[in-house]
C-alpha cells in the first residue's frame, strides 16, 4: 500500500502521512519544522479575514412571517415566505436610550 503525501504548511515541501503532524486545527507540519521550532503563522485564511473591511448589513424583518436577516443588498423579498413589499428595515438602539423611553410618565398606567 503506497503512503499518501501531505504539504507542510511552513516548508511546503511534501512528505508522507506518517511525517506530519497536527500543529492547531487543520494545520500540519513536517517534523523537521517542528524539530527546527519553526513558528506558525496563521492560516491564509484568518489572515484573509483579519485584513477584509467589514460590510456593514441591513438588518431587515419581514411582517408577514417575522423572519429576520442581514443583508447588503436591497431586496423587496423575503427570502423566506417569498411575499414582495413587506420588509421593514430594523434599527439597533441603544439600551440606554430604552430605558429612558419606558421611564417616560406617558407610559404609565
């Protein structure tokens, strides 16, 4: 039976399953970077993520079904039931700002 090759994540040379090592979750290293103390860096993925600008999305809530999404792009669709022109745009407000409104004397009985 032939042995399967791995690619090292910090050499990226290829060696056999029985070389390589787990270093963290779904990174694996040759035991001559481990030996060398090599330092891993974070995956191309997590440092794809750390330099991405973050999308600020709309948080909308359908008053047909009451389904609640984000998006980034306008829709008159919900894309849960399917019914056109009942999206509501959902606006955060500050908990502060709640508290003061259910203080207010107008609401009381």
């Amino acid at each position: 039976m032939r042995e399967v090759l791995l690619k090292c994540f910090k050499c990226h040379k290829e060696y056999p399953s029985s070389d390589m090592r787990y270093v963290s979750t779904n990174i694996l290293c040759c035991k001559n970077c481990l030996d060398r103390g090599a330092s891993i860096s974070p995956s191309p993925k997590e440092s794809l993520k750390s330099s991405e600008p973050k999308v600020n999305k709309t948080e909308y809530q359908c008053r047909k079904c009451k389904y609640t999404f984000k998006s980034n792009t306008v829709s008159n669709t919900c894309p849960y039931c399917g019914k056109r022109d009942t999206l509501v745009v959902l606006k955060s407000v500050p908990a502060s700002n709640l508290i003061a409104e259910s203080s207010n004397k107008a609401y009381d009985w």
